[in-house]
C-alpha cells in the first residue's frame, strides 16, 4: 500500500495536467465560436445631431451613438432587435433590425425635427457634475441628453421654472432620482456619483 501512494498521486496530478491542457486548448475555439454566433450593428449619422442620440436596443439604454465603437462596439445575438435613438428637440429614430451570425449591420441614422417641441422663453440652467460622464438623463421621464452635455464651459440643460423630476442612468450602475425646484433665471448644479449595480437596477421606463 506505501508503494501505490506515488503512483496515486502521480495518476491525479497527470490527470490534472491533462485536463487542464485540454481546457486551454478548447479557450480559443470557443471564443472563436462565440464571435461567429454574434452580429455587429454598426451606426452611421447623418450629422453632429445623430452622433449625440442616445441609443436602446430592446429597451435598454447603451450609451450615446459617438462612443459605441471600438470596446463598446454593439453586438447583439442572431435575431430581431429594435434599435432606437432619441436626441431632445428631434422624432424618435425606430428601426428593427435581423442580427445574421458573425455579419455586420449597417444602420444609417438620420433624425427629423420634432415640429412639436417648444423652447420655454423663460428658463433656468442645470449644470451637471455626474459621474460617468455617458450616463442619460431624463426630465420628468423624457430623455433629454447624456451628462456630458451639460457639464463643459458653456454647457447646461436650459428648464421651464418649477418642479422637475431627475432620472439618471447607465447600465451596470444604481439609478439616481431627485426632484429639483426651479427659479426663473436659476443657475443649478446637479451633483453625484452613480453607485455601481446591476443592469435592472438602471434600466429607464420611457413614458411618450
């Protein structure tokens, strides 16, 4: 029995060995593998307009077309998926899309003026100071822009007087809600910091 201990222990440690080599072996094709089942979407804007939308995909919140490229390039699974933009002031952009495996999809984006939408001849500025910078923001459950918007030289979200109700939110982080009241030709600065969480925790409700 003392002589079969090595042997033993030898017999796990090879297999160890062996399985281990198989799993690295296997990372590679099966990263292959997941790269050829999934779809790129990729935005082209028609001006500086579209290139600030911020963009959903199934009603989730991305980012901001501008910066979904590279890293944040936009994959989705093989399949139908609802793209849609949204800039202040503009109609909301809508379009259905079939992901093919491993195929790029090209979608053009061009906005219309929204001949509806009226500036408030009298108005308040918002100044935001909210990191990250990409997250949206929403005004009384109306997407308005991302932060980083209002928070340069000469920047800022220009309300009606009263009461507004803030909603700000980017996936992998907590939501931040607040209520702010607003004087006539107030200058406000917002400021947070979103907490990290979960994907559901800052999914917005769009109300049309």
């Amino acid at each position: 029995m003392i002589a079969l201990k090595p042997f033993i222990k030898f017999g796990i440690l090879s297999e160890a060995i062996l399985l281990m080599a198989l799993i690295l072996q296997l990372q590679p094709a099966a990263l292959l593998a997941s790269n050829d089942v999934l779809g790129e979407v990729q935005f082209v804007p028609a001006s500086k307009i579209e290139k600030s939308c911020g963009v959903w995909v199934d009603g989730q919140y991305l980012g901001y077309l501008k910066e979904l490229r590279g890293s944040k390039k936009v994959v989705l699974l093989p399949g139908k998926h609802e793209i849609v933009l949204r800039h202040s002031g503009y109609k909301e952009f809508s379009q259905t899309v079939v992901i093919e495996p491993g195929q790029k999809h090209v979608v053009n984006v061009a906005l219309e003026k929204d001949p509806d939408f009226r500036y408030p001849e009298v108005t308040a500025e918002v100044k935001m100071s909210v990191k990250p910078s990409r997250a949206a923001v929403f005004v009384n459950d109306r997407y308005v822009g991302h932060v980083d918007e209002f928070d340069g030289p000469g920047q800022a979200l220009l309300l009606a007087p009263g009461t507004h109700r803030f909603k700000i939110t980017l996936p992998g982080y907590q939501r931040f809600e607040t209520e702010v009241t607003l004087r006539a030709d107030q200058k406000f600065e917002l400021k947070t910091e979103l907490f990290k969480g979960s994907i559901s925790e800052a999914g917005p409700l769009i109300k049309k």
